[in-house]
C-alpha cells in the first residue's frame, strides 16, 4: 500500500484552501468549492476502489453503498475505518458518518470568525460523488459537533433524494 | 463475427464507439446507435436487480443479441454480437473496464467526456481480437 507524507498533504491542502479563499466571498462559497474539488476526487476514488476492493459487484442497496464508504474508503484514505455510521432518527433520509479527528482538519485552524467553517466539505465533496456516481444522489455536508474528548469531531451529513427512498423501498417490497 | 461496441455514459450519451467487423450491413449502420439506445431501459431496468457488474444479454434485436456491462460509477459498456460468448464477452468487458478506469485517473479527462484518443481504440480492438 502506497504512504504519502502527511507534512506534504497537509501542506497542498493548506494551499488549496487558501487559492480557494481567494476566489470567494463567504464561508458558504468556500465550503462549495472544497466540496466540488473532492467531488472530481471521489469520482475517480469510486471506480478504482470497487475495481480494487470488490471486483465485479457493485453496491445496488443503500446501506451497502453507505458501508463500503465508512470502511473501506475512509481505510484507503485515513488507513482507518470511520468512527461511526448513523442512522438519523428523525429523517429518514438521513444518515451520518463521523470521524473524531479528520486528517484535512487536523492541521487547519479556523478563525473565530469563520467558526463555521469545515474543511471536511473536501471530504463531504469524495463523498458525494460516490454515492451519486453509485446511482444514490445525496446532498453531503460536513459540520463540526464536539463531543467530549474529542473537540474537533467532523460529522459528515448524507441527505439522500426522495426518489432514491422510493427505489429503496420499491426494491425491499418485490 | 463481427461486432459493435459502444460505452454510455451516465447521461445515456456515448462516449466511445467501435465498430468491429461489419455488422447490420444489410439493415444499414446507422441502426447500430438505434438498438443500443433501445437496450438501456431494459439496462436500467436489470441493473438494480443483481449487485454483478456484468449483466449478460438483455436485449435481443432480429438475430442479434445485446450485452452489457455496468461499471461501479453507472457507466455502461455495450456490445452488440450475433454468436452467444458468454465467457468471452465476459472478459472482453473486464478488460475494456480495466482500460475505461485507466483513462479516467488522467486528471484532464472528466466523466462523460467523449474518448478519441487512437491509442484506445487500438487497445479495445486488440481485447476484442483477443477475446470475441
């Protein structure tokens, strides 16, 4: 398995949040823009990873789908499987994946007048693309939830789109 | 034996082409495009059925067959065949898979984007030489 240094990672994402910075005005703009710039990421990720790590079966269930991504990407990524996968108890379109400390946050420090802001949207960006390249269309964002222990804990939120719901549900009735 | 292949985007247009042998040459070529684009509601419709990528026949038009082929990001590879080679088909389709993830790690190729490049199209119909 290929390693690259972290100091360089770190080092070119830095970089990339700050040429974004400079082309927007807002937090919401930035956030987008991380997040299209991990969307051609994670559309490129989804076919290697599924080439590589399952052959010929692609996911066609959701919580499939929503499994792959929390082990065996955030593993290729962050050598790691991600923290927790959640269902949302009041959506039900909703899921969460969360990761106590986030490689891309780890080194990027947030003024507090941007307190807002969420490299993650990087993150939320890879992650979306795979699950609208799968046939899944979600909306995906990153939030910051501190939890004890763990101040700079990054939830990513999966809104998935209602006609997925209804395919779900049309395909677990047959 | 001849065949025609095509791959299809996510947005049902087609991003490549290859025509090989000579087939429909009576009906007239531009049928080709026609019967694959008639093919992928079926496509649609089996591809949430089964987690295989590979999807075997599922289109038949007078006496040629339709097979296809879904990749991971919903991107489907087609081929239109007259003999039934299921094994051959089979890995022709692993192959050119194999091949469309290659081109697609280039960071100037987006997704959909048509693939001209000759040194392509020489490898799919060399796979093809191989396989059908």
């Amino acid at each position: 398995m290929d390693q690259v240094s972290l100091s360089a990672f770190a080092f070119l994402f830095s970089e990339l949040v700050q040429y974004s910075q400079k082309h927007v005005k807002g937090i919401q703009d930035l956030e987008k823009r991380l997040n299209l710039v991990g969307y051609r990421v994670g559309q490129r990720l989804l076919e290697l990873l599924v080439f590589r790590d399952r052959g010929s079966k692609r996911d066609v269930k959701l919580l499939n789908a929503l499994l792959f991504i929390n082990t065996n990407v955030w593993k290729a990524l962050f050598g790691k499987p991600a923290d927790s996968l959640e269902k949302s108890s009041e959506h039900d379109d909703e899921y969460m994946i969360s990761d106590n400390d986030l490689v891309v946050n780890r080194y990027i420090s947030i003024p507090k007048e941007m307190s807002q802001l969420n490299t993650g949207a990087f993150i939320a960006g890879i992650v979306e693309a795979m699950l609208d390249g799968s046939g899944f269309p979600a909306r995906v964002t990153a939030h910051t939830v501190p939890v004890a222990g763990f101040p700079f804990r990054t939830t990513i939120l999966i809104k998935f789109d209602a006609k997925v719901m209804d395919r779900e549900k049309r395909l677990a009735d047959k | 034996m001849s065949y025609y292949f095509a791959i299809v985007g996510t947005r049902d247009s087609p991003i490549y082409e290859a025509a090989i042998g000579n087939p429909l040459k009576d009906d007239g070529k531009h049928l080709h495009q026609f019967v694959l684009h008639a093919a992928l509601d079926f496509v649609d419709d089996i591809m949430w059925t089964t987690p295989n990528m590979y999807l075997r026949v599922v289109d038949k038009f007078n006496d040629w067959f339709v097979s296809a082929f879904v990749s991971a990001g919903n991107v489907r590879f087609m081929l239109l065949h007259d003999s039934k080679n299921e094994d051959g088909i089979r890995n022709f389709f692993t192959d050119v898979h194999e091949l469309y993830i290659k081109s697609l790690m280039n960071p100037f190729y987006e997704v959909n984007d048509p693939i001209d490049n000759p040194a392509f199209d020489l490898k799919v119909r060399t796979i093809a030489r191989r396989f059908l």
